[in-house]
C-alpha cells in the first residue's frame, strides 16, 4: 500500500529542505535533455540538511520519478532493493 499523507498532510522535514520555495520541477527534468539540470539538482540535495529524509520519503511512496534525495530513480529503485535485502538479513538474524 502506498502512503499518500504527503498529500494531505505538511511534513515537518519539508519546512528545512534546501529546496524549500523552489519550482518542484527543478527536479523533475525532461528525459534526454534534463542531465545539466539533474546535475544541478542532485548539487543541491547533497547540500541539504533533510536529505536523507527525502530519499526515505521518496521510497516509502514509491517515486519512480525526478530527483529526490540526492538520487535518480534508477539510483532509488537499487537503493531499494538494499533495504528490503538488508530488513530480510536482520529479521533472519533475530
């Protein structure tokens, strides 16, 4: 199930983004023409104090899109992958 209370509901992280009143679009370049803006957008997310929470953000609602914590999409799904192995590991461990 995906959580959507993003949507509906201000999270306190947000507030302290680097990226705080800047066009959301910023983030979300055209495929194929968007790679000096990618660059410029992943700059900005390692600069930014809730980066992490952003990234974990955009795993637990399942962006497939843009550029969110410092990661593109193809980084998120692999970043992803990881977790769930790592949870599966640890829940094998206990």
């Amino acid at each position: 199930m995906i959580d959507l209370t993003f949507l509906y509901e201000p999270q306190e992280w947000r507030q302290r983004a680097a990226c705080r009143g800047l066009d959301v679009n910023f983030f979300y370049p055209e495929k194929f023409t968007g790679q000096p803006q990618t660059v410029l957008a992943r700059k900005l997310c390692f600069t930014c104090p809730v980066k992490d929470e952003c990234l974990d953000d955009a795993l637990a609602t399942h962006d497939k899109w843009g550029v969110r914590g410092g990661m593109s999409p193809n980084e998120r799904r692999v970043e992803a992958r990881k977790r769930r192995r790592d949870g599966r590991s640890a829940e094998l461990a206990a």
